[in-house]
C-alpha cells in the first residue's frame, strides 16, 4: 500500500484538529476561569465554592444518577423557554460551574431543571422527596416518575427519646425515619443549587430590578454620597451597567 504515510498523515490531521478545537481551544479560553465580579448589584465575587457537606453530596449526586434526569442548566432565551419557565433568573453561564468537579450538567430532563433548586426548595423538602417522590409532587399527588432514594435512609426504632433529625413523614408505629449522612449531604447539595447572581456574560434583563443584594440591604447610594438615586435602579455607581446587554436585542 503506497498510500500508507499519507493515510497516516489524514487521519493525524483530522485527529489533531479535532484535539486543538474541542480540548485546546476551550482550556485556553476558559481553563483558568477564576470567579466573577458580579454586576446588577452590589459587585461581589461569584461563584463561592460550596460548604463541605454539599460537596460531599456531589458526590452522592452523581452516583445516585440524579443527573440522567435531570439537567443542571437554564438555557437562554434563543434556545428554548427555560427563563419563561422560570427555572432560573437568566441563563446558565461558564462561570456557574467553575468549581464543578465533574460538572453534571444533565442531558434529559425527565425531571425539572434543578441549577436552581435552591431558590424553590430549602435541604428538608429534598429529603422528604428523596424518601418518597410521590409526596410533594407537582404532577399527580399519586406517582411520580423518580424513584425513591429509600436505602438513604435508615427506619429506626424510637429509642427513648426520638432523633431530632428524624423526618417529618409517615413511618410505621414506634419507628422513625433518620436520612443516612449520604442523604443529608445529598439534601444540602440541592439546596445549594443557585445561579442568580448576573454577570457580565449573563446581564439582568433590561428594566429588572437587582435581587442579589444582600439580604436587607439597599443599593441606593448612602445618604449624603451625592450621589442620585435612580427610580427603581439598583446598580447606578456600577460602571458596568452601561455595558449594552447582548440579550436585549432581541
Ligand atoms: C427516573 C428519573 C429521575 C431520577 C433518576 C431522579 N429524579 Fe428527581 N424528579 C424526577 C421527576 C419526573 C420529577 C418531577 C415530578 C415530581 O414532582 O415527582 C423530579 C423532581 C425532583 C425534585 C423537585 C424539583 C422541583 O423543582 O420541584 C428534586 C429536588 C429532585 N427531583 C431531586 C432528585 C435527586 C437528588 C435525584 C438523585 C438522587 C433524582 N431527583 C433522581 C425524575 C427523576
């Protein structure tokens, strides 16, 4: 076969380029991705990496399979109605999951999106899904298509005095039921599933008052700045904010 090097040679080619535009090229512009200053609000850093126990649950997470139900990403406007759905404030970005470590982004959803799980649902509600889907469903009260994460848990006799973790359901007479600590860190997981604050690549919808500010805080400027209030502006001395924002164009 005369034709061997440059066979060789093609296939090379064809894997060289494949390697420098799918691996290179996204290391070199996002590899050394550090957290953002947010905009819309008060500038703070984003993302936080999360707290221990949730980290824990990643990992519980993903090797529950939660995510070949569910997605972790609220697409923009362009690419379906996830933001009119309400599954998040604006779309998912780069920057959401820089300390995802593998991200789980998800490909189906049988389930609903969960990037922002956290805003719907505090650590409790996950557990009490976890143990039986059906009771809070959205859906139909009588079935859900999840399966319940039973063997997170463990059905305990009541000792002389009941755990104070034990879980608010229904349990056979003298038992409880106390989330295994998988379970617990599964729970704290979902329940730190937030993407709100708006960044530069991701910028508050045109008119949209600023929600991440911390909590009893205003963002008018302190009396006697000198500086204007705006009418139901929240991010005037933010210089960014005059950056024309992508998504108005539409
Ligand atoms: C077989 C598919 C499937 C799997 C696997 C699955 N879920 Fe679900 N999940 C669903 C469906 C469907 C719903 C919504 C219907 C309902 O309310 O029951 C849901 C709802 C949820 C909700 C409520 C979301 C909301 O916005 O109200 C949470 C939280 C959740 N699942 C977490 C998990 C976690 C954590 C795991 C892994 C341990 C998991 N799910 C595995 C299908 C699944």
């Amino acid at each position: 076969m005369n034709n061997g090097p440059m066979l060789f040679l093609g296939l090379f080619a064809s894997m060289a380029i494949s390697w420098v535009t799918f691996v290179l090229g996204p290391q070199v512009q996002m590899g050394g991705m550090l957290p953002a200053q947010t905009v819309g609000g008060l500038a703070v850093s984003y993302p936080n990496n999360a707290p221990g126990l949730a980290r824990q649950g990643a990992e519980v997470y993903r090797a529950s399979g939660c995510a070949y139900c569910h997605t972790q990403q609220v697409r923009p406007t362009e690419l379906g109605s996830d933001l009119a759905h309400g599954w998040g404030p604006r779309r998912s970005v780069a920057h959401d999951y820089i300390f995802d470590q593998p991200v789980m982004l998800g490909t189906q959803r049988l389930g609903p999106d969960l990037a922002n799980a956290g805003k719907r649902m505090d650590a409790t509600a996950v557990l009490v899904r976890l143990w039986d889907p059906t009771i809070i469903n959205h859906l139909d009260s009588a079935h859900s298509i999840m399966p319940s994460y039973k063997y997170l848990f463990e059905v305990r006799k009541i000792g002389r005095t009941p755990s104070s973790d034990a879980l608010g359901v229904a349990a056979p007479a003298g038992y409880e039921i106390v989330p295994k600590p998988a379970a617990r860190a599964l729970a704290a997981y979902v329940a730190n599933l937030r993407q709100e604050p708006y960044l530069f690549e991701a910028p508050p919808p045109p008119g949209a008052v600023s929600t991440n500010a911390p909590a009893g805080g205003t963002n008018a400027p302190a009396a006697g700045s000198g500086v204007p209030a705006l009418p139901g502006g929240t991010n005037a001395a933010n210089p960014q904010s005059a950056v024309p924002n992508p998504q108005s164009s539409k």
